[in-house]
C-alpha cells in the first residue's frame, strides 16, 4: 500500500471545494460548514475555513491509505468509501447530537439526502487521482502497509484530541454565567450572559413581576450551545430604577431600550424567548426588525384578544377608569400573596415551587416608587392590544419558525391565548405543559429540551436549506 502524499493533499483541497460549491448550491451559503465549526470551537471562520479544509486533507489521506483494501472498480471504491464515512460520521454521530435522530430523519430526508451528495463530490478529485497502484518503482511517495497504518491512526487520534480538546474548552467557557451592567441610554442595564457569542443568540426577555431570574436554570441548561442575553428592564431585577419624571415606563419605551440594549451588545441575529411582558416587547421589536430575528419562542405571551380573559377585566376597568378607586385592587399583584399566587397557581406540586422566586422578586417590588412604576405599566399595557393586528401581519408575512411552549393552567395568559397561533404561522411546534405562569420552574427540563431540538433545526440550519449541519467532509 502507497500514499501518494502530493495528491492526497491536492484531492483532499479540491474535493472540499467541491463539497462547498455543491452546499452553496443547495443552502445559498459560501463556506457553511467552516461558519459552524468555527462558532462551536470558538476561533471564527478564520480557524473554521482552516479546520474544514484541513479535514478534508485528512480524510483523503485516509482513503489513500484505504483504497488499496477496498474492492471493485475505482469508482465503487470512492463511493463506497463516501457512504461510509457519511453514514458513521454524519447519520450516526453528527445528526444525533444535533437532536435530528439518524440520519437527519426527524428534520425530513433533505439532510440525508445532501449530506451524501456533498460527500460523493468531494471524493471525485481523490477517484481521479489516489487510484490503487503497484509500490514497484516508487521512491519517496510510497510507504509500506504498516507505515501507512501507523500514520492514519497517528493523525486520526491527533485530530480527535485537538478537536475534543478545543470543544472541551470552548464548552467549559460557554457553561459559565456572568452577571453584568451596561448603560443604556443613560440606565445601568443589569444582564445575564452566557455561552460563546459565535453560537446561535436567544435573547430572553422576562415578565412581570420577576427578572432575568426567571430564567437562571434555562440558562445553565443551554449555555453549553447557545449564546443567551437576559436583560432586567428598569426597575426589574438588579437593573437601575429611575424616577418616573426621568424615565417612561411603558411598553414601546421598554422595547426602545432594549432595541438599544441589543445594539450596544451588537446582537446582530437572536431568537427571542417571549413571556408575558416580554412579549409585547419583543414583538414590537421582531416586527419592527423582521430580518434581525431567526426564531420565537413564546411562553405565556400574549399577541392575540382571545388571550385577554376574565384576569384582565380590572386592568379594563383602570384602563377606562384611572382612579385610585380602581388601582386599588390592582396593587394586590405586588404583594408578597400575590407575586407567589403567580408562581403557584396552576402547578402540579407547589412544593416545588422554590420560595426563592417570590422573595427575590420582592427585593425590586418593595424599592420606593415600585407601586407608582408597576401600576403605570398596568396602564400601558392597553398600548399592546391595538397592535395585536400588526404582530399578526409579522407572523404571517416574515413566518418565523416559532415554537410554542405554554403553561395551559395560567389564568394571567391561559391557553386561550395560544391557539390562535396556530392561524398565522406554518412552521409552528406547539406544546401546552400541565404547569402555570411560570412554566420553567416547574417543567425547565423540558423546556430546555424543547428549545435545544427547535433551535437546532431551525436556527443552527433551517430545514427548508438544509444549512449548516452536514458534518465536514
């Protein structure tokens, strides 16, 4: 057995090329491949393009060694050789990881189908020129069996410690949360962040009356994959509160601020995670820049009437009527009773249920000026409603993948409020859990889970292109 090491790298080039011109032809993306292995490791496309052709080299230097012990014609040894290797490092390994079963199979037949054909061109330049030769007169470019061996396992086990250990600490960074301030048009913006910023973003916006607490476990479960950006609004969490005569708190100048929160972070592209407040936030912000967001997530948020049920009807009342008189019973949500009312409430097992939820929340209910801030924010939310009609004008000509993961016993934004989605979208996965308001603490794992799968096959490469999760070739 010989390797002919000047053609094994002249194919190995070649052959990825041709895998990437064949991709660019199915997804409309140049160099797909190395976008993705650069965001997962952390080193940019820069080291991703690198990488990609650098394996490429690798695996043609594989089949030199190799096709001297396959059998058949020339062409049936690169072809048999390509399903191979498509089948072991795509369909049984890459795919499952990803969430999309064998093959790709959960994500259709596309995956499978394009990830054969990529590979079937990138092995052409090696068919035409590592054919099975005779040792007999070669000198310098031809090794013996055992020599040829010992280097592709060489290489093999070298490549594969290189790669688990660059995953490894990329993953070791991505896992660490850090709790950090911004300014923000003059207001300290407190966020959790997390994960590699070259990976897919989710931008969480929370709801009333918690913070980005609300999603400290999501975040610990995703950060492995994901980049994850949870802001507290003003006078939320642990960001600053200013006075009611400095600042606006309503809706559209909370959705402003975090529009301009995205841009001092230059989030560029996100998901949106959608929760009560963070709703009508977050879909003045997907329909005002349609083209920036990849994907919804909506939980227990509202954008249609039929949403609006019997718990809104003394936020009615104060909408038509802005006395004290009607404010009065509305004050009853920020009390101790009723913020863990609002964890509880439609629970499978209140006891667990940390108490943790209601005391944090608790330590910006209870600042000075909070019950003026709260119930103006009662007030505009009536500013949402007529926009309703817009964000379903969004969903129905932008139709962003949206899943759907909703507390079916809420009776703030019970189910009746997420049916109706189901009109306006056409790649929508909906899922009502048997929980309350606050679904991530009763059903996070799941949700988690849900979330990894959606986002992987809808954002790490949307299905209609099949881009970005055919393996390397």
């Amino acid at each position: 057995m010989k390797i002919n090491w000047y053609k094994s790298f002249i194919a190995g080039l070649a052959g990825t090329l041709l895998f990437d011109i064949v991709g660019f032809f199915f997804t409309g993306q140049w160099w797909d491949i190395p976008a993705l292995l650069g965001g997962k490791l952390g080193v940019g496309l820069v080291g991703g393009v690198f990488g990609h052709y650098g394996n490429g080299v690798a695996i043609a230097v594989i089949y030199a060694a190799l096709v001297h012990s396959l059998f058949g014609p020339n062409w049936f040894r690169g072809i048999s050789f390509a399903t191979l290797q498509t089948i072991m490092n795509v369909w049984l390994l890459l795919y499952p990881l990803l969430g999309l079963g064998f093959a790709g199979l959960e994500a259709g037949y596309g995956p499978a189908v394009i990830s054969l054909i990529r590979h079937y061109f990138f092995i052409i330049p090696a068919i035409i020129l590592l054919k099975p030769e005779s040792c007999e007169g070669v000198v310098g470019n031809c090794v013996s069996k055992s020599m040829g061996l010992s280097t592709v396992s060489t290489l093999l086990i070298a490549v594969a410690l290189i790669f688990s250990d660059q995953d490894a600490s990329a993953s070791g960074e991505r896992s660490i949360v850090k709790y950090k301030t911004t300014k923000v048009n003059d207001v300290n913006i407190a966020y959790h962040e997390a994960g590699n910023p070259a990976s897919p973003t989710l931008l969480l916006l929370h709801g009333f009356p918690t913070s980005s607490h609300m999603f400290r476990n999501l975040i610990q479960e995703l950060g492995d994959e994901f980049h994850l950006v949870a802001p507290d609004y003003p006078g939320f969490g642990n960001s600053e509160q200013p006075p009611m005569d400095e600042f606006e708190y309503s809706f559209d100048n909370l959705a402003e601020l975090v529009e301009d929160f995205t841009e001092v972070l230059e989030l560029n592209h996100y998901s949106i995670y959608l929760m009560d407040y963070g709703a009508p936030i977050g879909f003045r912000l997907a329909s005002k820049y349609p083209e920036r967001v990849d994907s919804l997530i909506v939980q227990n948020g509202n954008a249609y009437e039929e949403g609006l049920r019997e718990f809104w009807d003394p936020i009615r009342v104060y909408w038509n009527d802005r006395t004290d008189a009607h404010a009065a019973p509305l004050t009853g949500f920020i009390t101790k009773e009723g913020v863990e009312w609002q964890y509880t409430h439609g629970v499978r097992n209140p006891e667990l249920i940390s108490p943790d939820n209601w005391n944090v929340d608790l330590q910006h209910l209870t600042r000075e000026g909070t019950p003026s801030i709260q119930l103006e924010l009662f007030y505009s939310y009536q500013t949402n409603v007529p926009l309703y009609p817009e964000w379903q004008e969004y969903f129905r000509e932008h139709q962003p993948p949206t899943l759907i993961v909703w507390g079916k016993n809420d009776y703030i934004f019970p189910a009746e409020g997420a049916h109706p989605y189901k009109r306006d979208l056409k790649t929508l996965e909906f899922n009502l859990l048997d929980t309350g308001h606050f679904a991530l603490e009763e059903d996070g794992g799941g949700i988690a889970d849900h979330i990894r799968s959606f986002l992987n096959r809808h954002v790490v490469q949307p299905v209609a292109s099949v881009n970005d999760r055919l393996d390397l070739p």
